[in-house]
C-alpha cells in the first residue's frame, strides 16, 4: 500500500508547488482534484498541461491513484445535470489520458441526492450510473463512487449494492470509512465490507456521531489509523491510502494547507509503522 494525499485540500496551491511539496513531505502518491474552483481545474488543463503535470509526477517521484471530480449524478434539471456529466466525462477522458495502463487513474465521484431517493428514485439512479458508466468503459477507466452522509448513497450496504447491481468492472467505490465512522460501523465491519469493491480510499479524522460530528484532520480525533491499516493489508488492499482535508476543516479561519497536508503524513506514516506495513 502507499500514502497518499489529496490535494482537495489545496485548492488554492497551484500544482507544481503542491506537488514537489508533497513529494519533499514524503507522500508516495497524490490524487488530483480537478473541479471548478481549484488551480488544476479541467478547463485550465490543456493538451500541453497535462502533458506537463504528468511529467512533473514523474520528476517527484508519485503515482497518480486518482483524479477528482466531485459531481451530483441526480440532478433532475436538465441544464444543471448537462453541467455536471459534462465534468465528469472531461474527468473520465483525462484519465485515459493519463492512465497507467493498470486502471489507474481511478476517476472519483460521488452519487449525490438524498438519502430518500435511493428507495424513491432507485431505476432513476441506476438509470445515471449505467450511463456514465458506459462512457468510462468506452475510455477502460475506472469510476470509483464514494459514499457519502447525507446523500443517496450514504452507507456501505447501498455502496455494494449499487456495484452488484450495475455489475461492470468500470464502476467501483472510493472507500472513504469516515463516513461509515460516524455512523457508528466498526472499522472490521467497513473494511470487510467495502474494501474488495475498492479502487481507491480517502481517510480523514472525526468526532462524533450522525448527524452531530465533525470531520477533523487525520491525527486531530481518535479514529485508530493504526488498525485501519494493518486490517486494510490483511484483507488484501494494496492501493493509496488517501488522506482528505474536508471542507469543514479547509472553512476554519486559520486553516493552514500545507500545515494540515504534514498531519496527515505524520499520521499515516506512524500508523504504517505501528501496524508493521510496509509501503510499496
């Protein structure tokens, strides 16, 4: 397994720098965030960029798990739902771009909705995954779909249901056990649960439970990273762990990128060496 990062938790840093400063932290792979508002945004990345982004993974020696690309696939306007398959579609054909040839990069994204719809609107959710689906596997790029509190998809139950249902090697999960945390599901459980359907994690920290919890900055809570880990490599996982800064932290007044990017090395790392995981 690596360590890796997200630079959603830098979306003001342009690429280069947080690139050559995740690779001087340590980091062994970075997962790019590639939506609107950030500097490695989609319609910033020309044939000539992405030429040079690529290469500077190379030249700082990380892998490249994921590409993300967050958007609702439930979105009932016809205008707003044309916005977003229009990103993830543009995120699927960078991925081919810059595929590895081994199904990597995965490209990330989330179901969107609320909880409610998966029972009210169940044909019309496989309805819109089969479709992005489909233009994946026409790019042999992987989706890996995240469950998320609060939205349609929102418990491991749903998560390997939808990839039973679907049944294409094209749609995975982005394993992020945060959200399984806070709904009071042991990390064994998540884990034995979701990790043989994963293509790809994110970790993060929190206190609490649903609906009263915080996402924290991996090593600011209580969440045992060392046991995720150690049962992660047990039951076979040998991709990026992935470390995400939510946007709850990124909105504190003091938040700090970079400070935060080096917890979460620091983090990770002990838990590695406490669980007597070695990185590959």
């Amino acid at each position: 397994m690596q360590i890796g990062y997200t630079t959603w938790g830098m979306p003001d840093i342009p690429g280069d720098t947080a690139l050559r400063f995740l690779s001087d932290v340590g980091f062994d792979a970075v997962e790019l965030t590639v939506l609107p508002g950030y500097t490695t945004a989609l319609d910033t990345l020309d044939r000539e960029e992405r030429n040079r982004i690529r290469q500077l993974y190379t030249i700082n020696g990380l892998s490249l798990p994921a590409v993300s690309a967050h958007r609702s696939l439930l979105d009932e306007d016809p205008d707003g739902h044309a916005e977003n398959m229009k990103i993830l579609e543009e995120a699927i054909d960078l991925c081919q771009d810059w595929s590895d040839g081994e199904g990597h990069p995965v490209m990330d994204t989330v179901l969107g909705g609320q909880p409610d719809d998966w029972d009210q609107k169940h044909d019309f959710i496989l309805e819109r995954v089969q479709v992005l689906v489909e233009y994946a596997k026409k790019r042999n790029v992987v989706i890996g779909m995240e469950a998320h509190v609060g939205a349609a998809l929102d418990t491991a139950e749903k998560s390997v249901k939808l990839v039973e249902e679907i049944n294409s090697p094209f749609l995975k999960l982005n394993f992020d056990i945060s959200h399984f945390d806070i709904l009071g599901m042991s990390i064994q459980d998540a884990v034995t649960m979701m990790a043989p359907h994963a293509a790809h994690t994110h970790v993060k920290d929190q206190r609490g439970r649903m609906p009263d919890f915080e996402f924290l900055i991996p090593g600011e809570g209580t969440f045992d990273f060392t046991e995720y880990v150690k049962v992660m490599h047990e039951i076979g996982y040998t991709g990026s762990i992935t470390a995400e800064v939510s946007k709850m932290v990124q909105n504190r007044p003091d938040y700090d990128p970079m400070a935060a990017a080096e917890m979460c090395y620091r983090t990770l790392e002990n838990a590695f060496r406490e669980a007597g995981v070695e990185r590959g």
